[in-house]
C-alpha cells in the first residue's frame, strides 16, 4: 500500500492523495484498496470505479489487472477493455509515474497554454507522460493542467521549468510544493446562494417535519428551474418521480460539468458542499427515495476525499441514515457523462452512451428505477429556498425565472471568476462587473451555447431571455471568431461518444473542413454539414456540435453585409 491509502482525519483511507503510482502490479494491494473503496464485496455495477482507483494507484490498468478485475467483478475482460478505451482517463499502459495532461480550452489557449506544452513536452522527454486534454473546469486561474488526476494551476513558464526540475530530480508528487495545486474559488460576486451556510441539524428538522407533498408543492410554487442549462421545472421534475411506480427510488447530483468555461460547481462543492448534500436529503425526502448519489466529473477527483469525509461526518451525525445515504461516484473523463441518461449508464459502470428518451429517468431511471437527476447548484438552491420561503426566492429574479444564477466568468477580462447575480441581469452587467477588456464577443454556455455580440448585451439572462447556461467566456476584439469556433469543433470531435454516425463522423469531417477552410482549400458545405449534425444525431452533445461552425459563418455574412453597405 502507498501513501494514497492513509488515513485522513475523520479515519477514513485517503484515496487519491498525490502519491506517486506502484511500480506494478500487485493484486494483494488491489483487493485492500478496493475493499476502502466500497467497504464491502464489490459487483458488476462498481466495474468502472474500480478501474479509477487501480489507474490512479498503479498508473495504469494493465492486463493481468484486467483479468483480475473482470473475475472480481462478475465481468469480462471485452467489456473491462471497452470501458478503457471510451473513458479518456483510463489507459492500459503508463511509460513513466508521471502523466501531465494541458486543458486545451479556448480560454486556455489564448493564455499561452500550446506554448507551455510544448516547452514541458520538449523538456521532459522519457520523464513524464505529456499530453492534452478537454476543459478541466479551472479556467478562471489558467493554464492548467492535471499531473496524475491532480490540478497544476497558474502554469507559466517559470513554473514549467520549475516542473521539469522536480522530474528531473525524480522529487516525488507529493513532495511537490502545495501552492503548485491550490485551487481557489475567486468568488467576485456573493449572493444569497453563496452566502447560504446551513446548519445540517436546523435543516433536517425543519424538512422532516413536513409532508413529502408540502416540500414538492414549495418548490413548485417557487418556479425553480434547472440550473444545469435545460431549466427544466424542478417541482415538476420530482413530482414525476413521487408518482412513479417502482420499489426504490434514487436521487443523482449531476457534477460533471464538464461544459468548456464552467466551473461554478466546483465552487459549490469546496465552498457550500453542506447546502448541496441539504438539497439532495431535501429530494430525498420528497420523492421518498433512500439512495443518493453525487456524480463527480474525474477532473475533480482532488476534491473526492473532502466530499467523502463530510458526508462521513454527516453519517455520524445521523443526518445521512438507512432513511437515505449519499454515496460519491467518480467519472473518468467523458463530456458527454454530463447527459443525464449516459450519466446513469456510467454509475451501472459501464460506457455513457446516451438512452433513448423516452422513457424519461424519472420512471427509468438508475437499474430502471424512478430517479431525479438535477445539478449542483439546483440542489443548492432548492435548499436555500426550503429554508427561507417560496416568497423570499421569487423576490429576486424575474417571474419566468425566479432565484439567482451562477456564472463562471474568464477570457478577456481584469477579475474571472464565479458571479452570483438575479436572474435577468443583462450580459452587460456581467461584463462591467467582471472588468472586460474591449469585448467583441461572448460565449454563452460553453461550446453548445451561443455566441453572442454586442447587440444582444442588454438582452436578460434568464430562460425568457438569452439562456444562462453557466459559463460566459469573454473574447476581445484581437480574438479571431474561427479560431474559437474550431476550438468548439475539436472539442466536439474529441467528446464524441461515437455511438451515431452523424456525431462520430460528422465531426471529423467538419473539422477537416475548418482546416482545409483556413488554408484556402476548397472544402464542402460548411453550413449543410453542421446543419445536418445538429438535425440528425443521437443525443445533446451532438445536437449542439454543429452550433460554433453556424455562429462563425453567420458572424461573417454580417461582417459582409456591414461592409457591403458601407
């Protein structure tokens, strides 16, 4: 056993500490590690988290642990095999104990980060594993990158040299200096939902004291929406699931936001973890479900630990109990886990391929099970409207979009960040508030949102307005719109599930086309492919992959017919 697996302070093993990986092997160790894990006999539905702690203690999943691993779980090595190579984050084989991987975001991009790569890459030859890797939700204090699942933030190239010397000197990962991996909140703007620290104790009894109905009529009557993007009613999301016919019921905080430029959940987690955990025994309660579980994206595998001792410490208390419990499960790398039907796909521990739909998951859901899936800061806010009233939370926002909202804010500008402001607040705010520098653009929602010029800046932010998807990436006039929108397209390509041909495919050759585009080759019809992408694949993520190359090309024929009638 390595040092990963010593005790924290609540008593419980520390399984993803900075600890360099075992040098092979060692099913002895294995079956120990996995026994902290589950705390019990593991089955075929933990395959996947079982393949995330082996690749982060031995570095790799090699194939005598592969066999183990499929006899262990009731498995096979096929789908062992298949599970590997879909999940960007699990691999067969690791050359060195190190593996470096840069967030190749636009934000990061435009920071400098293709520069640090290659002066890392070039430096370390043999030494570490260097290599590139979608957003890792740390953009507000990029570049960044992951060094064994861990966050390096605020890279330069004082640090990249810094960081060649450690492996040089084969200094091990934990004795690296701490403030390398600090990761902060930059909270710029705190409203009521930041500010919101309950009292475990205060909240339960206030919940358990009313009927599951009176808590799903509260929320309906407060018009909270879902704040993952979709902004699906929330009272009549759980409402749904209370009448669903079935034996058991399962409650899923969906925190892989894995969305490029986002990184409010994250926030939520270090900052306010107890009015998330409040939100989801509040869902609990309502919807008569007695299991929970919090769905962590792999890039913030550095905050499982955290997670797990507070909600220890929860049990203790007994405000998690055999009435409902709250487990974490841990992605390993793959955008389109943020889908809620291919989120439940990988807590069955197998690849996030997305459902067909319908059936919704609030009849069928998690084991075929009724379950509500909302998102962290859904949960959150939930909470803080139990405890202060359906009248307190519709008196900010607008009528269509009660509450507040969360934005992570980076790019061009003097104070990224997360910005809590009511709903309906104007881009225009945001930009003043976060200090853009001569903003020309801004990207609403990430890469499957919208882009947005200066004409649509005083339009509300709201679900009536343009709609808050979470992340707002600021872009200055210096910043060429095809670069971004290629940025997106790669991102797309990369994230592909490859389960549809529109997808799959589709991608591949539109990013071909961007390139043969900016060499002044002749391409195909950049409009109809998109076109075609967005109209005919499988789920979300594909739906939404066309959208940069359409806002590029429609930018340009603006740009034209400006210059046109000048």
């Amino acid at each position: 056993m390595t040092s990963s697996s010593t005790a924290s302070a609540s008593g419980l093993p520390r399984l993803f500490s900075r600890s360099a990986p075992l040098p092979q092997w060692d099913a002895a160790a294995a079956q120990a590690l996995l026994q902290a894990r589950f705390g019990r006999l593991w089955q075929r539905q933990d395959l996947l988290q079982a393949l995330i702690v082996i690749q982060h203690h031995f570095g790799a999943i090699t194939a005598p642990a592969q066999t183990w691993l499929a006899r262990h779980c009731q498995s096979n090595t096929a789908d062992v095999r298949a599970l590997i190579h879909f999940y960007h984050f699990l691999q067969e084989e690791r050359s060195t104990p190190h593996q470096i991987l840069f967030s190749s975001n636009i934000i990061e991009e435009q920071q400098g980060m293709r520069t640090l790569f290659d002066e890392l890459r070039m430096g370390t030859h043999g030494l570490a594993e260097v290599g590139l890797t979608s957003c890792i939700g740390l953009s507000d204090q990029g570049p960044a990158a992951l060094v064994n699942g861990h966050p390096l933030t605020r890279l330069s190239g004082q640090r990249i040299r810094e960081i060649q010397r450690q492996l040089q000197q084969q200094i091990p990962l934990a004795q690296w200096p701490q403030n390398w991996f600090r990761v902060d909140d930059n909270i710029q703007t705190a409203g009521r939902l930041l500010q919101f620290q309950p009292d475990p104790a205060l909240f339960l009894s206030q919940l358990l004291a009313q009927a599951p109905q009176q808590v799903i009529d509260r929320v309906q009557q407060s018009g909270l929406r879902g704040l993952g993007g979709a902004g699906f009613p929330t009272g009549r999301k759980w409402q749904a699931c209370a009448e669903a016919p079935g034996a058991d019921r399962y409650v899923i905080c969906n925190a892989d936001e894995g969305e490029p430029g986002t990184f409010k959940d994250r926030v939520l987690l270090q900052h306010n973890l107890d009015a998330v955990l409040c939100g989801m025994r509040m869902c609990g309660h309502a919807v008569s479900a007695r299991h929970g579980i919090l769905y962590l994206r792999g890039e913030y595998l550095f905050l499982f630990d955290a997670i797990n001792t507070r909600l220890q410490q929860w049990r203790e208390q007994q405000w998690l109990n055999a009435d409902f419990n709250i487990e974490i499960q841990l992605g390993a790398g793959a955008y389109v886990c943020g889908e809620e039907t291919a989120l439940l796909e990988s807590i069955e521990g197998r690849r996030g391929i997305p459902r067909i739909k319908p059936p919704f998951p609030v009849r069928n859901g998690l084991f075929q099970l009724p379950t509500v899936v909302n998102n962290v800061e859904t949960f959150a806010a939930a909470a803080w409207l139990l405890q202060s009233g359906v009248d307190a939370f519709r008196a900010v926002g607008t009528e269509q979009s009660p509450g507040t909202r969360l934005h992570s804010v980076a790019g061009d500008c003097e104070k990224p960040g997360i910005y809590e402001l009511p709903m309906g607040a104007s881009v225009q705010d945001l930009l003043q508030a976060c200090a853009a520098r001569n903003p020309a653009l801004v990207q609403l929602g990430g890469p499957s949102g919208v882009m947005s010029s200066p004409a649509d800046w005083q339009q509300p932010l709201a679900f009536e307005g343009i709609s808050p998807g979470g992340s707002v990436m600021v872009f200055d006039a210096s910043r060429a719109h095809f670069n971004i929108a290629r940025n997106f397209t790669a991102f797309f390509q990369q994230e592909s599930c490859g389960f549809c041909t529109p997808c799959r495919a589709g991608t591949q050759v539109l990013l071909r086309d961007m390139d043969c585009a900016a060499q002044g080759q002749q391409h195909a019809d950049l409009n109809a492919l998109a076109t075609l992408i967005n109209s005919t694949s499988h789920c979300g993520l594909g739906q939404t992959a066309g959208r940069p190359v359409l806002h590029w090309l429609q930018m340009n024929a603006a740009k034209k017919t400006e210059v046109a009638h000048d």
